[in-house]
C-alpha cells in the first residue's frame, strides 16, 4: 500500500516515513501545500497523512480540493488543534480522521490500518482469499494451517493483490501502489517479485489450486481460475 506523508515539520515527516517503511508501506514525503496537493491529486495513492497547517496552502484547502476533484482517497489529517470546532471543521472539509499532535506512533499506525480497511471486505484484521489468510495488524500470512514468511516487499506486494481480489491488476499498478515514487523499478522486477510470491503461496502447496494467475498481456489476477 503507498501512503503519502504531507508535512512541513522534516523530523516529523521523515520520522512517520521511516517507521511506516518498516510496516511495509510504500511512503512518499512532501513538506509543502502546494507540492501536497500536486500529488495528493495522483489517484495512485492508497492514504494520505496531511498536516492541516503547511507553508503554501494548508491542509483543508488541500481535502477540499481533493473532495472537489473526485479524488476519494482517505485523508488523515494530522495538527496540533484540538478543539471541537477544529476537528469538525477538519470532517467537514472531507477528512476521513483526525489525529491530534503529539501523537503515539502506534496511534497512528492504527488509525492508518482502519482507514485503508474501510472500503475492503476484512473480517477485524484479517483478509482472506481461499484458505490464505493475512493477518493486517502483525503482517502475518498464513495458508491452511502453515506461516508463510514473506519479506517486506513481498509482503505489500501480496496485501495489495489480496486487497484487489479477482481484479486485473496491471504491473503498472503494482509499481505505483508498492513501490515509492524514488524506487526506479522495472515491469521485469515486477515479474521477479510474482515469482517469488507463486514459489511461496503456489507452488510450496501442491495440493491446493495456485492463487496467482498471469493474464497475458495484461497483468496478474489473484483468486479462483477463471475459464
């Protein structure tokens, strides 16, 4: 999942980048409104973190426009008000939640989890397709009754096909959402991550029906064998 960090405090934003990396995110940073908005406006992003006070234009001016657009993409606004009419004012102009600073890492993270589950179908935090599960909150996997270890990237790359279930996902697409606009990936490095994910959810479960299909031309699909 790629996440974009829209904050003019630099510790602060770099510290949100590096500790959400670490949870296997894709993470971009800006530290400017008007750099914000620029790609808050890429539909390409899964969340947006918004500080609602920036250099340029601030962060309600921001959601409002996103809003204008027809850009829904789940916006946490981050600030150091605390008010009722504040956090109201910061609803109204279409954020999706509103985190009040200081803030716990952990805080965030979980705010960060429930937003991206809202639109998915997710049983608490678990994502299932067959008998392959995910685990969202521990970045657990699990098919049938066997732990599969995965490495970060391998891990969002998963996350999101499952997230995308039964839907063509184009290698573009997979780029764009797993990796950080600073990676200069290839559709060839695309081809060498699937693989890795068939030889550890396929092809180590002969036994049960691959999950991961090519689309010829197109892409991959994730889900039962279409005829």
């Amino acid at each position: 999942m790629k996440i974009l960090v829209v904050e003019d405090e630099q510790k602060i934003a770099n510290a949100i980048k590096k500790g959400l990396e670490q949870e296997s995110y894709a993470v971009d940073v800006v530290y400017n409104g008007d750099e914000g908005l620029s790609y808050a406006l890429d539909p390409d992003y899964d969340l947006v973190v918004l500080d609602r006070m920036l250099p340029g234009q601030d962060g309600l001016s921001i959601c409002r426009q996103l809003r204008a657009e027809k850009i829904h993409t789940p916006v946490l606004i981050l600030t150091a008000r605390g008010q009722t009419d504040d956090r109201v004012a910061g609803l109204d102009a279409g954020a999706d939640d509103y985190l009040v600073k200081p803030f716990a890492f952990e805080e965030l993270l979980a705010r960060i989890r429930a937003l991206l589950r809202r639109p998915q179908k997710t049983l608490q935090t678990l994502l299932a397709v067959d008998d392959l599960v995910i685990d969202v909150a521990n970045k657990a996997v699990r098919r049938g009754d066997t732990d599969i270890t995965l490495t970060s990237k391998q891990y969002s790359l998963l996350e999101y096909m499952v997230r995308h279930e039964g839907q063509l996902i184009t290698k573009d697409a997979l780029i764009a959402h797993v990796w950080n606009d600073e990676a200069d990936i290839l559709p060839n490095t695309v081809e060498v991550y699937i693989g890795y994910l068939r030889n550890k959810i396929d092809r180590a479960f002969k036994n049960r029906p691959p999950l991961i299909y090519t689309v010829r031309g197109f892409g991959y699909r994730l889900g039962e064998k279409r005829s």
